[in-house]
C-alpha cells in the first residue's frame, strides 16, 4: 500500500503530535494492555486508568522539577475556563487581580477576571501592537495584589517572555498553554501554571493545572463545585468522568520527551528550529518583516508579514500545495505564522525555511 505523507504541520492547535506516540496510541488502541479494550472503554475507578493517570502526574513533576508543595491537577474547559476560574477562586474581596497586558490571550484573560472581581492592568504593550512583552522591571507589583497574571506565550502575536517578574509573596500565576514543556522551568517562581494540552502537550480535552497546594485547599464553598480547586486536588482530578483518553496521550507525550532528554533537549531543538526561520526572515533583506520585536521573540510561534496582504495570500496557498499547512495568521491580527511546537520536526522548519528562500526569489 503506498505510504501516504505526513503534512508539514504548523497548526497552532490543536497542533502536531509526536508520530511515535501516535503509532503507539494506535498499537494499543483496540486492545489496551491485554485487557481486552480500549482505555477509552475502561472506568476511571479502576486500577488500568488510575495507573495511568497517575504515572502522568508523576512523569509531569519528575520532567518539569515540581516542588514538595505543589500539585498537578487535570482538569477540562481548557485554559479559558481557568481565565474564570483562578479569579473565582483566588480574587477574594479587598484585594486586586493583577494582569500584564500582552495580547489576545492576556485581554481574555482579564476579560473573564473583570467579570468576577477588581482586576489592574499593571503593565501593558498594547501601545506597541502587542509586539513584545515588558521588561520584568516594569511589572510592579501593586498592594492588595491577590496574584500577578502573566501570559508567557502570546501565541497569536508570536511574542515570549524569557525571564519572569519576582513577585515576592504575592503568587506569579503564568498561563503556559502555548509553550509549557518547550525549555526548563524554574516552577518555585510560580504560585500556579496552566496550560491547555493541545499546543504542547498532547490533544484537546484536557488542562494541566500545577499549583503551590495552599492555592488549591481554600477554594471558596460559594462558588459551583465543579469551579473548585479544592475539589480536584482533594479526589486526585478524579471528583468527576476525566478526560481519559486525552490524559492518556499526555503521559505518552511525556515520556516521548522523557526519552529525547527532557526539557534541556527539548529548548536546544526549539532554538534550532526557531532559528532556522528567523534566519530566513533576517536573511531577506525585508521581503520578510518579524512582527515581534527581537529581543520578544517567541520560539513558539514565529509570526511575520510580507509586503501586501495580497503576497501574503499567494504565500498561504503556495505554501499549503507544496504540503505546509496553518501558516495562515490569526483571523484576528492576519499575517502569516509557523507554530513549532516540541512535535514539530527539524526537518519541517529546514523544509519551510527552503519553502520562505524559494519563495522570495520568484516573488522579489
Ligand atoms: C490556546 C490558548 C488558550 C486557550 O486555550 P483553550 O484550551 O482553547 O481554552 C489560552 N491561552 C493561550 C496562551 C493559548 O495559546
């Protein structure tokens, strides 16, 4: 049977998955362990999926060096309904919501706080189009902060932080849904970090919340059950039905990149990647403009223009008959953008970095 190619993904998610995990999905499919079904046909009471779930939370602390202190949660609603939740659970009257304003995700992010309690602005690009984010010593920390809110990934407009604000006492939450897993982590900088799987981490379907335990136990009872951090951590994410089979799937993520060397290998190969296509947008001579400033770069989500929205549309099409797909930009912001998760190939990247000189030369 002829063999039928794999796409060149740059989807910004759900996103490209590791092909070794997804041949051994499919070779345990029908018949997981020999227990005579599928994982997805298994209780979550019982000993095979429990297994699992935990082998998940144990691989997620050993390969980010989670701390005594903190726990993992699987939760479902992706990262929005945590826009929601983290304000329910932690805004509590008399004190503040601090949010730094990087783009798309942030204004969600706090759209959803504004809905529940006081929030702050405490700093913002918006003035720049959101094509970096601050430095660190512009967040300050105002008093009667009940947490600072980072976005260390805009995934839309390709921008990254590379170092994070000392918040002190007041808890730094960071929503990672765009770039968890993809370089090592200092975890005891952060009270909480969330992250929807589907970018980095496996499908849809599941959010991995890691959180110091005293953000977790105090949850108000005011607030609906399901909303309660407390009642995940007390029944170990199984108070409800889990998302099974997208937990499944992370723990074969994990251990993908517990195998390549974990998350020291997993950055050197972002960098590579990253670099091979912002060395053909520098190479260019401004046939190609970063939207990011350099120094915001994201080694994430590599967003760019060309000189009219017209080239920009020839390039999508082009690019997607030469096998790349979702190089299109957010509806939102337009452009073109290459989303080059840990999944992502290098070989992928040298082939779209080809695809950008090849390109240029017939179009300049
Ligand atoms: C994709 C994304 C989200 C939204 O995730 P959902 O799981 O779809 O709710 C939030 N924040 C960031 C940074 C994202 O990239």
């Amino acid at each position: 049977m002829e063999q039928r190619q794999r796409a060149y993904n740059f989807n910004a998610g759900p996103a490209a998955l590791p092909l070794e995990v997804l041949e051994r999905a499919q070779a345990e499919f029908v018949d997981f362990r020999n227990n005579g079904m599928s994982i997805m046909e298994m209780s979550h009471r019982g000993p095979v999926y429990e297994g699992v779930h935990n082998e998940a939370k144990d691989l997620l602390k050993e390969l980010l060096g989670v701390p005594d202190g903190y726990d993992v949660l699987f939760l479902q609603g992706g990262a929005s309904t945590q826009f929601a939740m983290i304000p329910m659970n932690l805004l509590t009257p008399g004190k503040i919501g601090a949010y730094v304003n990087t783009g798309s995700w942030a204004v969600k992010a706090i759209k959803e706080a504004e809905l529940v309690g006081e929030t702050q602005v405490i700093a913002s690009t918006e003035a720049d189009q959101f094509t970096r984010v601050p430095a660190v010593a512009d967040i300050v920390v105002p008093e009667h902060a009940a947490y600072v809110h980072v976005t260390s990934n805009e995934t839309i407009e390709g921008t990254q932080f590379q170092a994070f604000p000392n918040t002190g006492d007041v808890p730094l939450i960071a929503d990672m849904s765009s770039d968890i897993f993809s370089r090592p982590l200092d975890v005891s900088q952060f009270g909480m970090i969330y992250a929807g799987a589907q970018k980095n981490l496996g499908p849809s379907g599941v959010t991995v919340v890691i959180a110091k335990e005293e953000l977790l136990t105090n949850s108000p009872k005011t607030i609906p059950t399901m909303l309660r951090y407390s009642i995940h951590q007390k029944n170990n994410s199984l108070y409800n039905t889990p998302p099974s089979f997208s937990v499944y799937i992370v723990n074969l993520v994990l251990q993908w990149i517990k195998e390549r060397g974990g998350l020291q290998a997993m950055q050197a190969a972002n960098e590579a990647k990253a670099k091979l296509i912002y060395d053909a947008i520098d190479g260019s001579s401004g046939f190609y403009k970063g939207v990011a400033a350099v120094d915001s770069r994201s080694r994430m989500n590599v967003t760019f223009r060309l000189a009219s929205e017209e080239l920009e549309k020839l390039f999508a099409k082009e690019a997607e008959q030469a096998g790349f797909i979702g190089l299109k930009g957010h509806r939102s912001v337009g452009g073109l953008r290459a989303s080059i998760y840990n999944a992502v190939p290098h070989e992928n990247c040298a082939a779209l970095s080809q695809f950008m000189n090849d390109f240029q030369q017939k179009n300049s």
